[in-house]
C-alpha cells in the first residue's frame, strides 16, 4: 500500500492485514507506558480543512505511541486563508520533509487529488460525502472482536446514508470481508445509487433491524442537508431512531455502533448508547479502536520497522 484513500479500492488481503496489526497494536496502548520506536524519526502532518475530535486526535496519539513526530495543521490560521491552493499547500509540506500527511477535506476526491501530486503517502480522514476508511476499519476490528468473526454477519447501517462517507468505507469494506449489510433510512436521505452498492436497502425500520447482529447508527448531518428531506427531528427519531424499544426487533445480542459525535435523543437514545439495561454498546470501544487501527495504518504506510509490539 502506498496510500488509503478508500475502501473500496483496498483489497480484503489488505483490510485483514490491517485489522490483524491494529489487533496486535492494541496490547500497546492498554500498557502503562504507551511508547514503541516503530516509527522514530519519521513525522506525520494532519491537514484537516473539517472539525474533527477522535479522528485527528487518534491519528496524534497513534503517531506518538510509535515515536514519530505528530504535527497538526491548524488550517484557519495557514496559508490556507490566505488564499494558497491545496496543490500549493500539499507541495509545501512535502518540502518540510513530512513522511506522511493525513487529510480531510469537504470535497470528495481531494486526497486522491494530492496523493497524485506527492511523492509521500496520503491518509484519507474524510472527504466529503466520499469515505472515511479508517473509521470503516475500525468499525470493522470492534464487530469482529466483539462477534469473533465477520463473515456471515447481518449489519444495519441506519439513518443518514445519502451524507455519510462513514457509510460508504462500511459498506465496501464489510461486503469485502463477507458481512450481509443493509441500509436503512428514509427514502429522502438514501443515495440514488444504493441499489448499484452489493447491499440490501430498507426504508422500514423494523423490517431492516429483523434479525441483525449489529447496528451502526449514523449521526444526522444537518449541515450537509438541503432543507426538506425531514419533516422534523422528531419524526425521524420517532421513525428511526435507534432505542431500546426499536432494538428488539433485532437479535438478542445485537451490538450498537455509532462514529460519533452522536445526537443524542435524535438517531440514538442516551440508553442505548451509554449500554444501560444490558444494551451491547461498543461507542467507546470504537474510539480506542481507532489509535490501534491509526497505528496500523501508518506503521504500514511509513515503513514501521520491527514488530509492533517491539519493547521501546
């Protein structure tokens, strides 16, 4: 691998390779002291033109744990406002010597824009409606710890399909990896082409929960949304909102996810997401899973030397 840039492009050799070393990266976080030489000497620049708390943070803390060197980007005080292009501002930090650069940005396609103009690798966090392929990863080694496998699975990605790159990285990685995944969610916030993506598509709640091992609850993004495609929020999490009541229609044992930051009481109620009353909530689980999986890709991606669990 020279970049991430998408699931859908990363083959399921690859994925399991990811998943087997963020499995083998996690024994190093859970350790008093936190510090391998994996990575010593390099240096990892985030680029994020979008908020973000988990994944820039993670990506930091996965950077510091194998000894390189963590720079963040704040673009609203770069060149950025200046007006300096996203060539220009990519070419210079390729020229500070970074061996990597982790971007998001509001525009699909905008990493692989750079990846084409760098000699260095290129991490995709985000990029418009397009994916988001660590967090499918991530989302991917929390499911498979959590049922022992992936293969055969039923997945419910529920709620704002048509706005989630997050969606889009679960869907090709999952399917890659033999997992059944449904969408589902109202017809006004499912993409034209689900029915071209190799999953089943649902506009009932109740019918798209029947017998599902997990669920993965999207975040409502608002501030992506042209105005009409809901009546009101109360509607949509009257209709689909994930709550304890709504999880009985699937199996017994189902286990919640949710990428965060989360709208609580909209599409996911306080219970279920904080794992009251026996509830299977892995939210806080995905975030230490995501400096594991951060730390596989960049010990793959920056030529991490040794083994992962070397001692520093």
């Amino acid at each position: 691998m020279k970049h991430l840039l998408t699931l859908r492009d990363t083959s399921a050799e690859e994925i399991q390779n990811l998943l087997e070393l963020g499995a083998a990266f996690q024994e190093v976080i859970n350790r008093p002291v936190k510090k391998v030489p994996t990575l010593r000497g390099k240096a990892m620049i985030t680029l994020f033109y979008e908020n973000s708390t988990r994944t820039r943070t993670s990506f930091e803390m996965a950077a510091k744990v194998m000894s390189a060197e963590a720079i963040n980007i704040a673009v609203a005080q770069s060149s950025v406002a200046k007006g300096e292009s996203l060539k220009d501002t990519v070419l210079t930090l390729q020229a500070l010597k970074a061996d990597c650069i982790v971007m998001r940005h509001s525009i699909s396609g905008a990493p692989m824009f750079a990846s084409q103009r760098l000699g260095i690798p290129v991490v995709n966090a985000g990029d418009g409606r397009h994916e988001h392929p660590t967090q499918g990863l991530l989302d991917m080694l929390t499911i498979k710890q959590a049922k022992k496998g992936l293969a055969g699975l039923n997945v419910a990605i529920v709620g704002d399909i048509t706005h989630s790159r997050v969606a889009r990285s679960n869907v090709w990685g999952l399917t890659k990896m033999g997992v059944n995944v449904r969408l589902v969610g109202p017809r006004t916030l499912m993409p034209a082409d689900a029915h071209l993506m190799p999953v089943k598509v649902y506009d009932n709640l109740q019918a798209g929960l029947d017998g599902v091992d997990v669920v993965n609850v999207l975040r409502l993004q608002t501030e992506r949304m042209d105005k009409g495609l809901l009546p009101t929020l109360r509607e949509y999490s009257r209709l689909f909102g994930i709550s304890q009541k709504s999880l009985k229609f699937a199996d017994k044992d189902v286990l919640v996810l949710h990428p965060g930051p989360m709208n609580r009481g909209v599409e996911i109620s306080a219970d279920v997401a904080d794992g009251a009353f026996g509830i299977n909530s892995a939210v806080e689980t995905q975030i230490s899973n995501g400096v594991a999986v951060r730390m596989a890709v960049l010990y793959t991606l920056m030529g991490g030397s040794g083994s992962p669990s070397t001692e520093a």
